[in-house]
C-alpha cells in the first residue's frame, strides 16, 4: 500500500467529495507495490508507570506488529486481515480485550494508544461497536499528530518510499491512526477501485503502471468478464514493469514461469522475481526464496534462500516468517536455534498461519524452553473449531489423557468422531471401534455372527468379520513377524495412533509401513481401502518422524495411485489422481492439476479451471 499520507490528509482536511477521494485512493492504495519503504524500527519506553507493565509491554508490541504489517500491506484483500491479526495478538498473549481496552483507555494514556482505541470501537473489542465514536478518535488522533507527523517523515522520489523516524510510542501511534482513519473512510472507495475495469482500462491507455498492472491481473486471471489471455497479461504487465511497478514484475514473472507454452522462459521469470525481490516486494522475496530452495528457474542455494525468506519474514509475509522458523527449528543451513525457531513461528501464527498455529501448539506441548500444556491446548482447540483437521485429533488426545485441560472422555470421543469423520468420510466410529476409549470386546462379535447368520444379514456379516480382524492385535502381530504386508500395515498403525496400549513409536510405524509397502500392499483386508503407502505419504507431509517433506509425501501418494492400476490406466487418470491429492491439500499437486487442465493431460482442456488451480497453488504458499 502506497504511504503518501501528507496527499491523503490534505485532501481529507479539505473535505473533498467521493471522485476525489477516487483518485487519491488510487495512488494511496493501488500502487503499493510500487514502493519499497524503509522504516527504523520505533524505540518503544517500556518503562514509564503504568498499572500493568506488562500488559503494556504486550499492547506496544502489538502496535509495532500493526505498524509493520499496514507498510507492507501489498493487497486491497487484506484490509480485512488486520482484525485477525489484532485478536491472533490477544489470544497468543492471554490478553483480555476488556482489560485491554480499560488501560488503553485510561485518560491518561489515550493520546499513546488512540489508534488502538478507535480500532477497539470500529471493530466492538473490549466494548460494543460505536462506528461514530471510532471515527471521533481516529479525526482527533490525527488532527493531534498531524505536524508531529509530517515534521517526521521525507519522501523519497527515487526509491518512492515514505522514510519515517520515530522514537516514542505517540510517534508510532500517529502513523497507525493515519492509516486506520483512512481505511475507516475509503475501505469502500478502495475496494471498488481494484474493482473497476473501465476506471483502469482508461487510465492504462494514458500510461498509469497500477491501472496497467491492474488489466494484466484481470487478463491473467480471467476476472470481470475479461476472458483468460496469457498473451495480454503479459503485455500490460511488461508496460507497469517498465514504469517501475514492483508488483506487477513478480507478476509477469509468474506469467513467464506457468503461461502458456509458447510465453514460458525460467530465465526471465527468475530475474523479474529478482527484480521485483530487491525492490522490497515481499511475495517476490519469498517466490525467490522458494527458487533456490527447490532449484525452480535457477541452482539450488540454501543459504540465499534462508536470505530471501528472512527479508520477506521482516516484512511480515507469515509464510516466510514460518519457513525461517523451521530452518531454526531443524537446523536446516543454519545453526539449530529452537529460541529464534520460537519466535518466528509465534509471529507467522499471529499472522494467521494456520500451519504454524499448530506447530506452536506443538512447541509448547513439547518444547522444553517453551513448555505450556494450557497454551498447546488453548491453539490446538482454536484450529479445530477453525476446522483445522490436525488439531481434532490433538484435541481428543487432550482431553482423553488430560494435557492442558482436564480429562473428558465425551469431548474426547466428540473430536474423535468428528476427525474420523473428515479424514476417513467413512466408519465415523473408527477409532472407537479400534479399541481407543474401551477394551476390545471379544466375545460379542461372536453373539454378532450368530445373530447375523440366524437371520442371513450378509452385510452386518462382512463388516463384524472386518472389525474383528482389524482389532485382533494377537492376529497381526504374529502375521507381522512372518512378513503378512497387511498385518505389518495394521501393526504400523497401531504404533502411529497409539492403539491397543501401543505407546506411539513413529519409527517402528514407519519402519513397519515401509516393510507392508515393499510386500505390496495396497489395501485392507476385505472392505475400506487404505494404503500404507498413503501413511507413509501422511508421515511425511504431516513432519511425523521426519522434517515435512512434501516432496517424498507426494512420491508415496503417486505410487499409491500407480499400484492401483496398470499403467495405461494410471497414465489415462493422472489427473484425476492430481485432483484427489489437491483436495487433500498437497500443494504440488495443485499446479499439476493446473497443468493438466492447461494441457489436457488426462482431462479436456479447461483454461478456467486451469487458472482457478494455479490461483489456489499459489494462494496455498
């Protein structure tokens, strides 16, 4: 987002009408990707008298969080990401928005956390949503730092790039409440601008870089009615890459690296991503980062990989902030530094990666510098109400074996039923019936069989006979040992889930669903299907045992699909096998569910749907 608060404010102390307020919108918003700022981080006193230090301490944070997420903002989009951000904040640090908003309120330091109290009003936190009363504190605000403001800042016309100079808390304030004051009074404004194809396509004409990286998007996206023309992406995208439009360069680098095939050029994709990287554009940097850490369009260099990830991780780009702490977490290129790990995973989560939420619930189940078994809980039940699948599980363990909470076996068995449910779609009750919770009855499948015999119940028949010998341990274990694939496949699982008071042993788990897949086993025993190469897929991609290695996990998956049929017909379903692995939210299987689309490789070609995936592939990063 462009920062030319000095033309905003102007105009906005001038009471201007709605078309004015367009265009100044136009170059307040539309064109961040054109600049690279460069702030000095704010001094922050944490020291002055206040009730509750360390509430303050938190709540200065949080403002410095919020400052550098509102410069580096690079979409229209993710206006509405600042409230996550806000209560992500609250929720990681234990704070009560009641009590927050008490001491931000506090007469006496009002004038250091206006901005906070506004958003508080705007958005109902702590206190019932008074819209009026927001907008009051916001205009006072700046009204109030308004000549503090603009003494502190100088713009640079060559980098075009607002360079502020702070070094109190009111300073920081200020800046915020400027911004928050006109995303309360253009929001509307903005969106409709990144909206309007007749406002840009006449602007494009006349030589404006945002309106012409704005028509490439559309062109390349398939959006407003404009149909899908590579061709045309690329040409308007070049235009705003010539006027200095970052953004739209790491754009045209996508269009030259998954285009149509006679535009692809790696070479020219890399150097516009690099372009684009050392302009400050943080998705450039973390595209970059993804190049040399896969080898994608250039050599594989890990160390400026973890350099390009930490550039776009300073920026606040939470999925490059996670990537950072798994290279600290693991020691991957760096040294292993679980306290650095920590706290750029906490930022990423706080920023709204999912998958980092779950691994700092991790973290603090098992962490030993970090370790806090009510804070594992706490994220690990967030997720799950959030839908996260994962942290279903984790939830029923909490609440089966008491971690963080106290023991509940009805919630257990609720998120047990509900995990199965999503993972399995089929036998709802499916670690209930393996034994979890209970003992494994012996005798009344038998009074079953009977039963089911007496009165010809053929189905009831097969799936009582498949749930004994899926719960038989003695059976498997036996079998195991003289090389039976499919009893190796259910001693695996019963070490990977804790089963049969099993302890869970992810090494034997692996180790055994490695022997059942060498021995070729491809399903269950009788009724549903379940591959053990699938579970080694699994291990990988959920980093059970391992690192997180989507790599070997969609390895495993493919295998999986080629064992299922002959070649020929494994080669006729590529894409339906790409499909099913996308949903299940492998990410290299999404830009092969593009390129299928794109090419008609196992399907008719399909240029929405094909753009439709490659959109979601890249979202998922």
């Amino acid at each position: 987002m462009s920062d030319n608060i000095e033309e905003n404010n102007h105009k906005i102390n001038n009471d201007t009408n709605v078309t004015e307020s367009i265009d100044i919108q136009k170059s307040n918003f539309s064109d961040e990707s054109s600049f690279n700022t460069t702030i000095n981080p704010p001094l922050i006193n944490n020291n002055a008298l206040f009730p509750n230090n360390l509430t303050i301490k938190y709540i200065n944070e949080l403002l410095q969080e919020l400052h550098a997420f509102l410069l580096n903002m690079d979409s229209q989009v993710e206006i509405d990401n600042l409230y996550n951000l806000v209560k992500n904040f609250l929720f990681e640090y234990d704070l009560d928005s009641d009590n927050v908003f008490e001491i931000i309120s506090n007469s006496q330091y009002t004038s250091c956390y206006s901005s906070l109290i506004g958003y508080f009003y705007q958005h109902g936190i702590g206190c019932k949503i008074d819209e009026i009363r927001a907008f009051e504190i916001y205009s006072n605000a700046v009204k109030n730092n308004q000549k503090t403001l603009f003494d502190q800042f100088s713009f640079d016309q060559k980098n075009e790039s607002i360079i502020f100079h702070n070094d109190d808390i009111k300073e920081l304030n200020g800046i915020i409440a400027q911004y928050f004051y006109s995303i309360f009074l253009y929001k509307d404004v903005i969106l409709y601008i990144g909206a309007n194809y007749k406002f840009h396509i006449k602007n494009a004409e006349i030589g404006d870089n945002v309106s012409q990286y704005y028509i490439g998007y559309y062109y390349c996206y398939d959006i407003f009615s404009t149909k899908l023309d590579y061709s045309k992406a690329v040409e308007w995208y070049s235009k705003s890459s010539e006027g200095g439009n970052i953004k739209a360069m790491f754009e045209l680098g996508i269009c030259y690296e998954y285009g149509d095939e006679d535009i692809r050029d790696e070479k020219k994709a890399f150097n516009l991503y690099l372009k684009s990287a050392e302009g400050g554009y943080r998705r450039a940097l973390y595209e970059l980062g993804n190049c040399y850490h896969y080898g994608r369009c250039t050599f594989k260099d890990e160390d400026k990989a973890f350099e390009s990830y930490l550039k776009a991780a300073e920026k606040g780009h939470n999925f490059s902030q996670y990537e950072v702490a798994n290279y600290y977490n693991y020691g991957r290129h760096v040294p292993k530094n679980e306290e650095k790990g920590f706290y750029w995973n906490r930022k990423a989560a706080i920023n709204g990666n999912t998958d980092a939420q779950f691994k700092l619930a991790e973290c603090y189940l098992n962490n030993s510098i970090n370790k806090n078994e009510e804070k594992a809980f706490k994220w690990y039940l967030k997720l799950a109400n959030d839908g996260f699948e994962r942290a279903m599980d984790s939830v029923a363990k909490c609440y089966r074996d008491g971690i963080g909470t106290n023991i509940n076996l009805e919630e257990a068995t609720k998120w047990n039923k509900q995990y199965d449910d999503i993972l399995f779609e089929v036998d709802k009750n499916n670690k209930i019936q393996h034994g979890i919770g209970s003992k494994v009855d012996e005798i009344k499948p038998l009074e079953i069989f009977s039963d089911a015999v007496k009165n010809n119940q053929r189905e009831i028949l097969e799936k009582e006979i498949i749930l004994y010998i899926r719960n038989n341990y003695k059976l498997h274990i036996k079998n195991a040992e003289e090389g039976d694939s499919v009893s190796q496949y259910y001693i695996g699982y019963y070490d990977c889930y804790d089963i049969f008071s099993t302890k869970i042993d992810y090494s034997k788990a692996i180790e055994l669903y490695s022997k059942s897949s060498e021995g070729g086993n491809i399903k269950f025993e009788l009724g549903e299907y379940k591959l053990a190469l699938n579970e080694l897929g699994r291990c990988c991609y959920f980093r059970i045992c391992t690192f997180k290695d989507e790599d070997k996990a969609f390895e495993f998956y493919l295998k999986t699909a080629e064992k299922c049929h002959s070649y020929s017909q494994y080669k006729n379903r590529k894409a339906e096998w790409y499909l099913k692995l996308a949903n299940n939210g492998i990410e290299r299987a999404m830009d092969s569910v593009a390129k299928c689309y794109r090419d008609g490789i196992g399907t008719n070609k399909n240029l929405e749907e094909a753009t439709r995936w490659f959109i979601k592939y890249k979202a998922s990063k």
